[in-house]
C-alpha cells in the first residue's frame, strides 16, 4: 500500500512542477515584454510631456514623470522660430517624392534583374548590395560639386534625386526575391495572349506585387522622412529645408537661460513623430503582409 500511494504522488508532483514551471515562463515573458515596451515608449512618452509642459518645468528637481501644467505655448513659440508650415511641406514633399521615384526605378531594376538574363547581372546585383555599405558622407563632396555645377542645389529635384538613389538599392534587394517567387508561366501566358511588355508589368506583376510595393513605399517614406544628411548639406535657404534642418537649427541657437531649448526640440520632435506614428498605425496590417506573405498570394 505503501508503494502504491508513492507511485501517485509521483505524478502529481510532476504535473504540480510543470504546472510551476509553465506560470514562471509567462512571467518571465510578460517582464521581458513590459521591459522592452518600456525601453522602446518611455522615450516617446517623455518627448510629449516636455513638448506640452512649460520649460521650467522640465528641469525641476526631482523630475516630474506627469503632466502638471498644460501648456501649447511651446509650440507656439515654435512656429515664431522657424517657418513651421513651410519645413513640414518640404519634409512631405521631399519624403514623398524620394519614395515614390525609388519604388517605381528599384520595381523596373528588380524585374530586369529577375527576369531578363544577360551577362554581368549577377555583377550589376552585387553592385547595388555594395553600394549600400557606402557611407553618404564619404561622397558628399564630389556630390556636391557636381550639384553645384548643375545647379541642383536648393531644389526639390535635387533633394528627391539624391535621397532616391541612396534608398533604391535597399529597395532592389528587397524587391528581386518577391519577383523571382511570381510563376514566369503567367507571364508567358499573357504574352502569347498579346500583352506586350508594359501591359504585363502593370496589369500581371504590379497587381500581385501591391503588397511589397505599398510596403516599399512607406518604408522609403518614413527613411526619407527622418533623413538629415542631404538636406543639411543641399538645402540651404528656406525654401528647400525639411523639419530634420529645422531641429538642427533649433539645437544650436542661443537661449536666454543658456542650454538648449528642449522644450522647443520637443514640440518639433513631436510634429516628425506623429504623421510617421499615423502612418504605421493605419497600414500596420498592410505593412506585415507585405513583409511576410510576399509576392504570392
């Protein structure tokens, strides 16, 4: 009888000390969650509070870790330093333009590259990869001269046109393994039918390639967006300059109590943060299908 009764213990221990074992790998689960969420948000969070806090309140001692005084006046005080209005539209302009011309040249790259067969595109392929490990800053003064000479500094063109070539490479990598996984059967299907070679691309390959596109697009946008480099070398004058200047501007003027005015850093940090977090939020769905499904459906 003795036996017995041990021998069922035995699983009941067992299934107490998974059961166990099964609760503190959630916990460890939910604590690395929570730390990462923290790490990843409490900038954010912190950005907003000083961007809607009065600028003595920011260096108060001990820091406060909530909204006390709400106040937009730090946004006002913003558009007072610098044309607001005038960098965002440059910004959405220069986000939207190198995004759009380096997904439309990287999509006709990508499907000659897996498509068309000729000597040297192997090569051609390496080549994009290559040019993706090249620092910008390492070609801005041949860039610049040449820029100069074409009289393309200080113009949209310019910006879009250097900001598409830094991103088309990445944008090939990416797109030339989604057109290689589309059957060529298809597309020999509608060329027999008569559909000639732009007929095909736009009502065959396009279509079933929205996904990665769409995602291409705004992944490009958000790069573009947050680009700094270019549009502090090529765009001098007002008329040209995006909000990414405008927070450099911010960084080095003077203030009256000393520092830096990091009331007025956060309001315009807060202006680039949220058309990107809207952005995201409303193609989420968009944006993981065409990371994860691809090109074929």
């Amino acid at each position: 009888m003795a036996i017995s009764s041990s021998k069922r213990r035995e699983p009941a221990f067992a299934d107490r000390r998974l059961r166990v074992l099964s609760w503190l790998d959630r916990l460890m689960l939910i604590l690395s969650v929570g730390i990462f969420l923290f790490a990843v948000l409490f900038p954010f969070y912190w950005i907003a509070l000083s961007s809607f806090s009065p600028r003595y309140e920011l260096f108060t001692i001990p820091p406060r870790y909530w909204l006390s005084t709400f106040t937009l006046e730090n946004y006002q005080v913003l558009a007072d330093n610098i044309p607001l209005l005038r960098y965002f539209f440059n910004s959405l302009i220069f986000a939207s333009g190198s995004s759009v011309v380096s997904v439309v040249a990287a999509f006709l790259a990508s499907y000659a590259l897996a498509r068309l067969r000729f000597r040297g595109a192997d090569l051609v392929f390496v080549g994009f990869l290559v040019s993706i490990a090249l620092p910008q800053i390492g070609t801005l003064v041949p860039l610049f001269d040449l820029y100069n000479r074409l009289h393309m500094i200080n113009t949209y063109r310019g910006l879009i046109i250097l900001m598409s070539s830094l991103i088309t490479p990445f944008t090939i990598w990416i797109l030339v393994p989604f057109i290689q996984q589309i059957p060529v059967e298809i597309e020999e299907a509608a060329t027999i039918d008569g559909a000639r070679l732009p007929q095909m691309l736009w009502h065959i390959v396009v279509p079933v390639m929205r996904p990665a596109l769409v995602t291409l697009l705004i992944l490009n946008f958000i790069i573009s967006w947050n680009e700094l480099l270019y549009p502090l070398v090529f765009a001098t004058t007002r008329a040209t300059k995006t909000l990414s200047v405008g927070l450099v501007e911010l960084a080095v003027q003077p203030t009256s109590g000393g520092g830096r005015p990091w009331h007025l850093l956060s309001a315009q940090s807060m202006i680039m943060i949220i058309p990107v977090l809207v952005l995201v939020l409303f193609f989420q769905r968009l944006i993981i299908t065409g990371l994860t499904r691809g090109a074929v459906k």
